[in-house]
C-alpha cells in the first residue's frame, strides 16, 4: 500500500486525490498507456461517464495482467475535450477510489484523435512484486 502526502503548509486538494504518494521499495510498478472511451467490439459511447467508464474498465483489464487492481493506482493522469465533462469523469472517478487516494491531475485538451472520444485516461500503478 503506498502512503498519501498532503503537506500542511499547502492548500489541501480540491477533490479526493493526493498531492503526492509514496510507493515504498520493493514494489513492482506498472505504467498504463492512455486508454480511451471504447469497448473491445469498437463500441463508442457518446457521453463522457460512459467513456471514463470504460477507459477504468480497460485500466483493470491492463493491471489485472499484472495482479493488480485500482487499489493499487497511485497516479491518474486525465484528459477531457471541455469543462462540461470535468464533474462526469470526477464522478466516475471518485466512486472508484478510496483513501489514501492516488495523485491526479485532470487536464482540458482540445481533442483527440478521433472526434467521438471526449476523455483520455492513463494511470501508474504499483503492488507486490
């Protein structure tokens, strides 16, 4: 289990995530490429919770073949094409996550590369070797 940072002398997160973890030694860790809003058959649903939905589903499938699960996250990097799709990944994201909740950041991009996808989702996770 990695260990949250959150320094008193900065202001505290604006949602459940952590300034910072630390992932003790040992660990083994695994790096997921950003994963987008699509089911294995090529399906794209058209609204954001739909997609980051699926973009965490992927994400377990990846650490999965590690023998690893979301509780082993400690990094979430995330992109969305707008601001009215921040509050439907924060959803989706913060009923996945519990404490010590890994560092994020949420970015707003002008797209990707293809106009049906609305949310990007990449994640560094670390658990026992």
């Amino acid at each position: 289990m990695f260990k949250s940072l959150a320094p008193s002398s900065i202001h505290p997160p604006f949602a459940p995530y952590s300034h910072g973890v630390v992932v003790p030694a040992g660990q083994q860790m695994v790096f997921c490429s950003g994963q987008l809003g699509i089911d294995a058959s090529g399906k794209v649903p058209a609204d954001c919770a739909s997609q980051a939905g699926l973009c965490f589903d992927n994400i377990v499938a990846i650490l999965a073949e590690a023998g690893l699960g979301l509780e082993h996250i400690v990094r979430i990097n995330a992109y969305v094409t707008g601001r009215e799709h921040l509050a439907a990944y924060m959803g989706v994201r913060n009923a996945l996550f519990a404490e010590p909740f890994p560092a994020s950041t949420l970015m707003i991009v002008s797209g990707f590369a293809r106009p049906e996808f609305v949310v990007e989702i990449e994640a560094i996770a670390a658990g026992p070797a």
